[in-house]
C-alpha cells in the first residue's frame, strides 16, 4: 500500500492517519464522511470545525465530550440562549478550548442557525445544496483539496448569513466531515460505505 493508505491490524485497508490515535481510528472508521443531516448534528459539527481553526482536530475529539456538556449538547435553541453569564462560563471551563472569539462566534451562529431553519425547514437546506458532483477516488492525500469552489460557495453564503469562523477551509473540512465530500482513498474500506451513504442523502426528500 502506498504511504496515505495503510493496513490496520485488521488487516483493513485505511487513510493513513487513521492509524495515528484509537481516537482518529474510531473517528475514521464510524463518522468521517458519513452524512449528517440533523440540525443540532450539523451544528455541533459547524461548531467543532470552527474551535479547530488553528488547533490539532485530535485536541478537539479528544475535548468533544466536554465541548457537549459545556454547550448543551448543542442544542440549537439551547446556546442560541447564552448570554454574557454563559460566556464567562465558558472562558474558566478547562475541558474546552477556551477562546473568547470562537466561544462568541458559536453562539451567534446558533442564532444564524435558528434563522436559517426558520427560513428553509432545517440547516441541512442550507449547506447541503453546495455539496459537490462526484469526483474521481483520490489515491493519495496530495489529490485531496483543502479548499474547492464549492467550499468557497458555501463560505461565502454563511458569512452573508451572519455565521463566523467559517471560511472556505473550514468549510471544505466540514464538508468532507459531515459527507458532501468524499475524501477517503481509493482503496480505503470505508470508502465504498461512505459513498452509498451520500448518495442516499442526496436523494432523500430532504432536497427534492
């Protein structure tokens, strides 16, 4: 196998970093890419996405239990609720990153989230319509964008929205986190399953 995709000890082959942490493994093997579609789902995904910036993702899953008990278990109504009090709460709660920016910048996107589920019936309208058409499997990580025209898109139609921390980087990684994308390797087992699983979303009712 070639150095991205590597065998496990079950003899599976998988994205390389997968192998790095039993963190990134169950990661790998039991979310990453599978489409998510709830709105307090896609919000917590938003959320994380945006506390990442600048951070390891393994800091991040490694806080994500904290990071639900600190905000509701992201509920949307429930942070869009959080007021200063909730704030400095936040800032002296060691489980979580504490940054004054990003914990300010989730809430008022659980008030943009509320906002769009008003307006379209659910936060999946919004994001999903910019998931891309099918690509070619990549083979290795060098032919896997960080960034597409898509991811711009979409960045660009949250901030118009209000939300923040919520670039065309970090949109391309939520993306490919909640399954618009598919960046699993060519031979990745868990490419196949992922894929199925997008290609049943996109033809749900949800976007017809």
């Amino acid at each position: 196998m070639s150095g991205d995709l590597r065998s496990g000890a079950d003899g599976l082959g998988r994205c390389s970093w997968a192998l790095a942490t039993p963190e990134f493994g169950e990661y790998h093997d039991a979310e990453w890419g599978m489409p998510v579609l709830g709105d307090n789902a896609l919000f917590e995904r938003l959320c994380l996405e945006a506390f990442q910036c600048g951070l390891s993702w393994l800091t991040i899953l490694r806080k994500r239990e904290a990071f639900r008990a600190a905000f509701a278990a992201f509920d949307i109504e429930g942070v869009a609720s959080f007021g200063e009090a909730d704030v400095e709460r936040l800032l002296g709660d060691p489980g979580i990153v504490r940054n004054r920016g990003k914990i300010v910048a989730s809430i008022e996107n659980a008030r943009r989230a509320r906002e769009a589920i008003e307006e379209l019936g659910s936060l999946a309208q919004l994001i999903w319509p910019f998931a891309p058409p099918p690509v070619p499997a990549p083979n290795s990580y060098a032919e896997i964008p960080t960034v597409t025209p898509e991811s711009e898109a979409l960045a660009r139609e949250l901030k118009r929205r209000g939300f923040r921390f919520l670039g065309p980087t970090t949109a391309c990684a939520l993306m490919q986190a909640c399954g618009l994308i598919n960046a699993h390797l060519a031979d990745c087992h868990a490419r196949k399953r992922v894929e199925a699983a997008r290609k049943a979303a996109l033809t749900t009712s949800l976007f017809r």
